[in-house]
C-alpha cells in the first residue's frame, strides 16, 4: 500500500515526497527524530515524545515552531489517512537545505525539513519475542557523547545491530568504560534480589521516554529501584535482564554474551511490567 505521509506542511503519497540532496539531514546526519507508538488507533506517550523532540531541537539550535497540538493534528491526521491501527509514527527534523553543501549552519530563517510517516508492526502488542526473550551481545559503545539528543546518527546503532545478528542473537549493548550504557535502541535493565538496577540519567544515554513511564510504574507497584550503571558480569549474574523503547514496550533478555540470565526464560519482573506497561499505554492513548 502507498502510504500517504507528510512533508513540509503536505499531506502526499509516499512515492511523490522528495528532499533535497543538499538537505543537512541528508548530508551531515543533521536531523533528529522521534518514534510515537501506535495501539489500538491512538498514540501512546504522545506528550513525553513531544517534550523531548523540542529538547532535542533546542540542545541543536534547530529552529522550529511547530506547535505541541500542530503535532497532535499531524500525527492524527497521518493515522486516519493510512487506517494505522499498530505501529508508530516516524517523525523526523532537519535542519533543511542551504543549496549547497556547507559545515555552516544555514542563515536564520532557512526553513527545517519535516518529515513524518506511519509504520504499520499488527501484532506488536503480541510479540512472541516477548514470551521467549531475546538474546544480546556486548560492543564497545564508540558513539559520540551526545547520546541525550536524539539524531539520526544512527550508523554505529545498526552496525552493533547488525553485528548480533550476524552471531544469530537479536540486539546489543553498548559498554563504556567497563559499564552498559544501553541498548542499540532501547535503555537496559537488570533485575537483582528484587532489585531493578538501570543506568541513572546523563549524557551518556537516551532519556527513555518508556524509561520513565516504567520505572514510575515500578515504583508505584513497590518494586525497589536502583538507578546506577552496572557491568555485563553483573548482568551475567542477575536475576533477569529486560530492555525498554516505545516500539517494544518492555522486552525480557534471557542471555548476554552467551551465558543465560537467571533462569533462561523471562523474569516475573518484565513480565509484570510489561503487562502494566501495555495496559497503561492503552488506557492514557490519545
Ligand atoms: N536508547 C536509544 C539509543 C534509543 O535509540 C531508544 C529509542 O529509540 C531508546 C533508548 C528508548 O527510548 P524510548 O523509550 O523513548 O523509545
């Protein structure tokens, strides 16, 4: 099916939506992004996906003035024109297009590119994956260190992510200086003596926006919180392992690096968060 996505203020089939090749997106991997999941027709986390993108724009100095409940309109729109029912909203700002290709930023005034699109994933509320857990090896996380902004510079994720698969394992983990910093798209967890061990906020990570729904839940279920980095001994040794991102929700991890965590199946504490999770995203989707 040819989508219908939007581009710069235009509703347009996907196969007439064109970008510059002067477009800094295109060129310097001057853009950033957003993923808004999509249950049951409507969106979850909607408002938290919003206040980063504007963060994102901010620590950038791209200028763009689209407003909070402009997005809202766009994002809805794009779901009733291509009858998205599960999946997400790609949404994605450059900083546009001077004409030529230039390490400066254009003048002020320069329009930014506006990207948006559906991906339709039915059934991404019921992934088997999750009843089975997933898999992960350890990188050296040789990204830079901005890691709180949310770009495009997405190549050294899909070549980690490449790598697991190219052992038969499903994602990796990133390791600096001995600790996990997180996942190649989603911020990681483990679970010891009850315990729910993650990597405190800072630039070294993404500031989950399913991070932070999961631990408030967590917390209002009674379950201990930790907020520190740990080691892939540790995580070895834990009791389970589980990652979180908007377009898996909470997922289970059974083994890192070849050895399995706990029991080699999902752990009762992913599997209750990602029953609250699901259920709560449904319940506050707008
Ligand atoms: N960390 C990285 C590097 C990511 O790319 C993502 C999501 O794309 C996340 C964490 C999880 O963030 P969120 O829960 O907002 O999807």
């Amino acid at each position: 099916m040819t989508r219908t996505v939007y581009l710069n203020g235009d509703y347009m089939p996907e196969t007439e939506a064109t970008v510059s090749i002067f477009d800094r997106g295109f060129v310097m991997g001057d853009a950033v992004y957003e993923v808004t999941c999509v249950l049951d027709g409507r969106l979850t986390e909607f408002d938290g996906h919003m206040a980063r993108l504007a963060r994102s724009l901010k620590e950038l100095e791209i200028p763009c003035d689209i407003s909070r409940d402009e997005w809202l309109e766009i994002h809805r729109k794009l779901i009733e024109l291509n009858g998205l029912q599960e999946g997400g909203i790609y949404l994605q700002i450059s900083r546009g297009d001077v004409g030529d290709r230039d390490f400066h930023y254009p003048p002020a005034g320069t329009p930014p590119t506006v990207v948006l699109y559906t991906q339709s994933r039915p059934g991404l509320s019921t992934d088997p994956k999750a009843d089975e857990g997933i898999k992960v090896i350890s990188v050296p996380d040789l990204r830079w260190h901005r890691r709180d902004i949310k770009t495009v510079q997405l190549l050294y994720a899909s070549m980690a992510k490449m790598a697991a698969e190219k052992e038969g394992k499903d994602d990796a983990w990133f390791v600096e200086d001995g600790f996990v910093t997180e996942g190649s798209s989603n911020n990681c967890y483990i679970v010891k003596n009850g315990k729910i061990i993650t990597r405190q906020l800072s630039n070294d990570i993404l500031h989950g926006i399913t991070r932070s729904s999961v631990l408030k839940m967590a917390q209002e279920a009674q379950m201990e919180i930790e907020e520190r980095p740990f080691t892939i001994a540790e995580a070895q040794a834990a009791d389970e392992a589980f990652f979180t991102s908007a377009s898996a929700f909470v997922m289970p991890i059974v083994e890192v690096d070849g050895v399995a965590v706990g029991s080699g199946k999902p752990g009762s504490v992913a599997k209750r968060l990602r029953e609250i999770y699901i259920s709560e995203s449904l319940k506050s989707a707008i």
